[in-house]
C-alpha cells in the first residue's frame, strides 16, 4: 500500500494556488494604501470647508442654500466622525444632514439586513445621528439573536438621550438574550439624570441582577433621594450579598452622615469580607468621625483586605481617624502593621517599636 | 527481519501522514475561524469607542504586576510604557526577584523609591523571603517588592498580588512594551460584561528590531536576526489567527503571560497561581476554568484581535531551545494536573475541544513529527524509500505550513497593517517558508526534550532569559523623517 500521490499533488497544487493568490492580495493591498490614504485626506480636504459651512449657518436656518444631496459620499463619513464630539444646535444641523442624504433612511432599512455587523452598524448609527422618534425601532434590536447588536443597540439607546430608553433597557438585563450588565450600565449612564426617577422605581420593584445594576448607578449619580432605599436595601440581611454591595458602594459615594449607621452594622454585623471592604470604603468616603471606633475594631478582622480598607479608611476621616492609627501603630502586634501600612501613605508612620534588648 | 523493520516503517508512515492530516484540517478550522472573526472586527469595531471606555465611571481600575529577574537591559522602559497607559485608574507593582544585576538600583534612581510597610491585601503563600517593599515618591503610582528568587515567576506574581489592591490585576512581563492603549482595550471586555468575563488577552508581537523611545514603540519593524524573523511570523500566526479561532470556539486556554488582564477575586479564590508550574500562564486560565465550571459560575475568556504589547523574543538557539522546553515541560504538567478534564464533556469546549488539542497536538506533535523523520532515515538506510512520493509529501507538508503563514501575513496586511515597509512584509513571507526547513525539526526537537522532562519529572526551574533591551531611535527611519503628504 502506497501513499495516495495523485490526491497529494492535487492537494499540493490547490494549497500553492491559495498561496498565490494571497501573495498577490498581500502586495495589491500593500502598493495601493498609501493612494488609498492620499485620496481619503484629500477629499476630507475639499468637504471641510462644507461642513464648516453647515456648521457656521444660523440654526434656524438650517442647511438652506447648501446643496446636500449633491455633496459627494465621503461628506457622511465625515459627518459621522464629528457627531459623537458636537452638542446642541451644531450636532442637530448635522443630523439634519444626514437625514436630508439618506443616511439615517438606509440605516433603518439595513436593521434588518442579514450580516450581524450590517445591523449593528445601523443601530450604532441610528443612535447618533437619528432624533427620539426611533427609539422603539432600536429598542426591539435589544432582543437581535446577536449579542453585539444587542450591545449596540443598547448603547445607541443611550446615545439618542431620551429616558423613555430607561425601561426597555432595565428589562433587558434579563430573559433569554439578556444583555451584559456593564453594556446597559453605560448606556443608562449616557442617559444622565433624567433617568433617576425611573431608576429608584427600579431599584425597588426591579429583579436581583437589575437592582444591583440601579443601585450601583444611583451611587455613580451620587443621587441623595436615593439614600434611604439604599440604606433599607443594606439593612435587608435577607437580600443578596451582591445588592447589598452595590448598596454599600453607592452610599460611600453618595457621601450622606444618614448612611453611616447602616454601613458601620454591616461593617461589624456581616459575615461576608466583601461587604465588609465596601462598608469599610463606603465610611471613608463619607467621613464621618463616628465610624472611628467600628473601624479600628476592624483592623484585627479575620480578612486581610478588610483590615486594610478599614486602615485606608481611618486615613480618610481625617484628624480623628490618623490619631486613632497613630495611637494603634506606635504599639506591637499585626494590627500595628496594618495601621503603619496605611499611615505610610501619608508619610506620617511612626517609627517601629524596637524589641526589648535593641539597641 | 527485513520485512518486520519494512511494515514497521510503512506502519509509521501512515500514522504520521493521518495525523498531519488530522493537524492540518484542525489548523486551517482555527484560521478560518479567526481570520473571519478579525475580518468583522475591523469592518465593524462594535459598539463602544474606547474614549467613553476611559471616561466611564464604570471602568474597573487595574494594578498591573510586573515581575522581574536581571531586567536591567529594558526594565525602566518597561516601567514607562506601563505607567504611561491611557486608563483612568492603575498601579504598577514591579516584582524584582533576586535579581543580581542593577534592575533595582536603576529603578530606585529613576523613581525615587522610599521603603514602606507593605499595605498587604491577600495573603497568599510566597515562597521567596520579602526583602523589603518601597514606593515612588516621583507621584508615579509604582510600588516595588524586593525579594529572593526560588526561581519561578509564579512566587513573584503571588507576592505581587499580595499587595495589589485594584479589582483587576493584569501580568506584564518586564521585557515587553505595551501600547498606550492596551489596557483600555483588553480592559473593555470587563467594563461590558463584568459578571461573565474572568480573563482577557490581547495579541503579542516580537519587539526585536523594532524602534522604540522611552518605552513606546514608534516604528515596528523586523529584526535582521532570521531566527527573530521566523518567531515574528510564528506570534502572528499563533495570536492572529490561532487564539482567535479558539476564543471565538470559546475554548481559548491560554492569556500570554507577556500580557493578561484577570479578576483579581478569582485569582485569590483559587489560590494564586500554581508555584509549581512553568506554564504559569495556561495553567492559571484553566485552572479558572475548572474553578468557575465546578461552582457553577459564569466564565469568559475574551481574546482582543488588536496588538497590544511587544516583546523581546529569544536571539539565540540556545535561549530557543530553554524557552520552547520550558513550555513543553508545563504543557505536560498542566495537562497531567487537570487531565480528568480532558475529555470530559462537563467542561464544555474546553473539556472537548482545546484541551484533546493540545494533548494531541502541541504535547504529542514532536513525538509524531520525529517519529516521522527517524522513518524516513530509516526507509532510505533499507533502500525502500520512494523519492518521487517522499517529495509530494514534503512538498505538501511544506505548502500547507507556507499557506497557514501567508494567511497570518495577509491578515496581518489587511487589517492592522503594523509593518509599514514592504521589505518587512515581504521578509514575514519569507520568514514563513524558511521556517519549514530546519526551524520547524528543530522546534520539534526542544519540544520534545521539555515533553522528556516532564515525563522524567526533572525539577521545573524558571531560566531567565538573557536581555538585549530594545532598539533606540536614534537613527529613524527616512519614512519618519519625511512630512507626512498634504
């Protein structure tokens, strides 16, 4: 029995054919991108004066006497690349563009193209260039069967600015095709604070992985009326550890001496070290001298890193908080060490005890 | 006798040209899987820019650990590039272990270090004795730990995490630049998704010959050093096109050691990373895997199609030849660790997929491929050696390795199109089919001295590899000197 020669050769000769035509792909993209890059700036060239030309018009009379439809096609790549920088009547008189050039009509039609890029694309679009009256249209994208049009159309939700996004993207943290929590947290971020009422109803109707993502969100927001729903949800030893985290987190950055209280109980009362490090955080933000005491009992926690974020935090009371540390780290033992740690930051660590005996 | 030694050599033959067979389909899957997966990548980058990535509040920040031993040639451009990253909120924790040259003292100089109290946040085993801890007091936010080697990156890494305090911690190796945006982008996956996502890497290039100031690479270009050239065309294949393949299967099994961004939760959930390992990196990701799969928790490990970081790569044979057993010899000690996954349905593709792969493939392949070789001497000393066919097959052998390389150029060409000079890129190609002659046997070769190691259960120790540092630009290029057209 002999190797099949005939079928090698054919397979050797198709395998060196491939390799052919990539080496003449290879060199064809490699002579022509430099004219590629040539052409590309100096049309950017010739439609600037245009699009400053948009731009410079009195809004009210929008892009009358420029002739749109006639501008050549690189005029809507450049349009694109500005939009995300621009704001106000500037960002209003290009989407008019873009709307009068057909750009936003085509990307509605390439929603339900068949390529996934294709569609993500057209909702990345939609969400800068078209006004609220596509919002229900980008929404349904956030069931698409491809997680990155999904992720797309969530974050064009964001972009397009209007809180009615708020709902739909709050439901789309769960289900079947639920969306990455970081994807909606941007998105409802995006939305800024016209968003806030909408998220505190959420934070106490919503499901787990929702409220965790809201209550995280009203932190970032640093929403005040917030801070009593997320001081209940840090007292509810029955709720998730994850909630009561983000609850803790939220409350360090909301920064109210109300929170104190809650956070010093779930500092001294949890058994969970990561709720412990994020109260420890949370009491350091806000600075309140009354969480001295509960914080320098944590320096001997079983946990390192609690020990070393109640150490952090004591820095940040202030004068009340660096005295404590002073006092514990002139002494001997781990929790001088933990104290010495944080008061090094500072450069203020006294110096170590010297054993009996030293010279 | 004659006639037992003839069947014996068709025997092999055969066994040799299923299982290159077998390769050569898996591999050109795996390319075509991620060649079109870096296709779509650059048609449509997604969603988010990475702009809003850095202004997010979102952004999780990162401490980024550096261990090092003997790195005075390229630490503190090493420590520039890491510091200078674009991203809202990171520390460098540089690990100098035991070295015996002025790695220390040249980074004590530049950033002022001051000794402090190390402000612990784990309490991982290590078992090199701390020597004593120190931080910058130029305002760089650089904490530094001495310590003594036992000889393993692992024990450097732990202590490193020991005292890490961000929610992410991402290894750099001491001898590689990265990108100004390199955290940013392998960081994204996390800000989307942080629930899922445990790991993520990006791709890594050889920084030999290419220029570079302070810590930026300004011009990539090749080294003039063959052996240098042939591990370009290896990353790129490897990280262009392979681990792309594999992610996009979900079954990637290795974030480079170079450069690789993880939880830091989990890392102290599983221990650290294994100190007995020479695969420190592969073994932590599935190491991970196995963890996350058996509490039941979700787990990603995202691959960034996008270069990130430059590394120095081995100049020499000799320093080849240690690297490549280095990682043959963990190969055999990650897959015998984990072995009861291998296989095993319960571990998804992983279980399936990636880790039969590389039993089969990466651990298995020198044997087969020397196998094959000492049949061919063999068949020629009996005189039963068919010139005609052994050519054909040679031949094949050597165009589907020269097709699979070409692939990796061509994508490399038409997507991120690093090398701007066409010598360059014509050197890669060239580098792509001289690599079959000679490099390849002899890659087959050290690979199976690391397989014997392991087999024999010789002591893993961690050889360092001699430093060159990176080339200055003090004579750039005509290209860079020239204005850019109007």
């Amino acid at each position: 029995m002999s190797p099949p020669v005939g079928p090698a050769l054919l397979a050797g000769a198709g395998v060196t054919v491939l390799i052919v035509v990539l080496l003449a792909t290879v060199a064809t993209a490699h002579l022509l991108r430099g004219r590629r890059s040539a052409r590309d700036a100096r049309r950017t060239r010739e439609l600037m004066p245009l699009v400053h030309a948009l731009l410079d018009d009195d809004p009210a009379d929008g892009t009358a006497g420029i002739d749109i439809a006639g501008a050549p096609a690189g005029l809507d790549e450049i349009v694109l690349d500005l939009l995300p920088q621009l704001r106000g009547s500037d960002r209003q008189v290009l989407r008019q563009v873009l709307a009068e050039r057909g750009v936003v009509a085509r990307a509605v039609a390439d929603l339900s193209a068949r390529r996934s890029w294709r569609r993500g694309r057209a909702v990345a679009l939609l969400g800068s260039a078209a006004g609220g009256q596509h919002i229900a249209t980008m929404a349904a994208r956030l069931q698409d069967r491809s997680l990155e049009v999904r992720c797309a159309a969530a974050r064009a939700l964001g972009k397009a600015g209007e809180p009615a996004a708020v709902a739909p993207l709050l439901r789309a943290t769960s289900g079947a095709r639920a969306l990455p929590q970081g994807v909606v947290g941007m998105a409802l971020l995006d939305l800024g604070t016209s968003s806030l009422p909408v998220l505190r109803e959420a934070l106490v109707a919503g499901d787990g992985p929702a409220r965790q993502l809201v209550a995280e969100l009203l932190g970032v927001h640093g929403d005040l009326s917030a801070a009593p729903l997320l001081e209940g949800l840090l007292r509810d030893t029955g709720e998730g550890t994850g909630v009561r985290r983000a609850a803790a987190g939220a409350l360090g950055r909301i920064g109210s001496p109300t929170s104190t209280e809650p956070l010093v109980r779930a500092l001294s009362g949890s058994a969970d070290a990561s709720l412990q490090r994020t109260s420890a955080e949370a009491l350091g933000r806000i600075g309140d001298p009354v969480a001295t005491a509960p914080l320098l009992a944590g320096l001997a926690a079983s946990d390192v890193a609690v020990r070393a974020a109640c150490a952090d935090a004591l820095v940040r009371l202030g004068r009340e908080g660096r005295a404590a540390l002073q006092d514990v780290a002139s002494g001997p033992g781990a929790v001088a060490d933990v104290a010495r740690a944080a008061l090094d930051q500072l450069g203020t660590t006294p110096s170590r005890p010297q054993p009996a005996g030293a010279r | 006798m004659t006639e037992v030694l003839h069947d014996v050599v068709l025997t092999a033959s055969w066994t040799v040209l299923g299982y290159t067979l077998l390769l050569d389909l898996s591999m050109l899957a795996l390319v075509l899987l991620g060649a079109r997966r870096v296709a779509e990548a650059r048609r449509w980058k997604g969603a988010e820019g990475y702009g809003e990535i850095f202004a997010s509040p979102l952004t999780p920040a990162v401490s980024l650990l550096v261990p090092a031993h003997d790195e005075e040639a390229g630490i503190l451009d090493t420590l520039q590039a890491a510091l200078g990253q674009r991203y809202p909120a990171l520390e460098v924790v540089l690990v100098d272990d035991g070295s015996t040259d002025r790695t220390f003292e040249l980074v004590a100089e530049r950033y002022q270090l001051a000794e402090i109290n190390p402000r612990r946040t784990a309490e991982l085993p290590v078992d090199g004795e701390i020597l004593s801890v120190h931080r910058a007091t130029t305002g760089d936010p650089l904490v530094v730990i001495r310590k003594t080697s036992v000889g393993r990156r692992s024990d450097a890494l732990n202590a490193a995490l020991n005292v890490a305090r961000h929610p992410l911690v991402c290894m750099v190796d001491a001898d590689s630049l990265l990108e100004e945006d390199a955290l940013l982008r392998v960081a994204r996956p996390f800000v989307e998704d942080p629930a899922d996502v445990i790991a993520a890497g990006g791709v890594i290039r050889a920084a030999n010959g290419a220029l570079t100031d302070r810590g930026t690479v300004l011009e990539p270009r090749l080294s003039r050093n063959w052996l240098v050239r042939i591990q370009g065309v290896e990353y790129l294949r490897s990280f262009l096109l392979g681990r792309t393949g594999w992610a996009d299967a979900n079954a990637l099994l290795i974030i480079s050691g170079a450069f690789g961004l993880f939880r830091r939760d989990l890392l102290l959930e599983i221990g650290g990373l294994d100190p007995r390992s020479l695969a420190e990196d592969a073994e932590l990701v599935v190491s991970l895997l196995e963890h996350q799969r058996r509490v039941g928790a979700p787990h990603r490990v995202v691959f960034v199609p996008e270069p990130v970081c430059w590394t120095e790569v081995p100049e020499t044979w000799r320093v080849l030849a240690r690297q490549r057993q280095r990682w043959s010899h963990g190969l055999a000690q990650l897959l015998w660790k984990h072995r009861r996954m291998i296989g095993n349905p319960r571990f998804g593709p992983i279980g399936t997929m990636a880790l039969p792969f590389f039993l089969l493939f990466e651990l298995l392949g020198p044997v087969v491929e020397i196998l094959g070789l000492a049949a061919v001497a063999v068949a020629a000393g009996l005189g039963i050696l068919d010139l005609g066919i052994a050519a054909v097959m040679v031949g094949l052998a050597m165009a589907v390795g020269t097709l699979l390389s070409t692939t990796a150029v061509a994508v490399e060409e038409l997507t991120y199109h690093r090398y701007q000079r066409g010598r360059d890129v014509l050197t890669l190609i060239v580098a792509g089919l001289v690599e079959n002659v000679g490099y390849r046997q002899a890659h087959a070769w050290f690979r199976l001295r690391g397989l014997v190691a392991a087999l024999t259960r010789r002591d893993p120790v961690w050889t360092a590899m001699p430093r060159v540092g990176f080339a200055r630009d003090d004579a750039p290029s005509a290209e860079l000197l020239v204005p850019a057209p109007r």
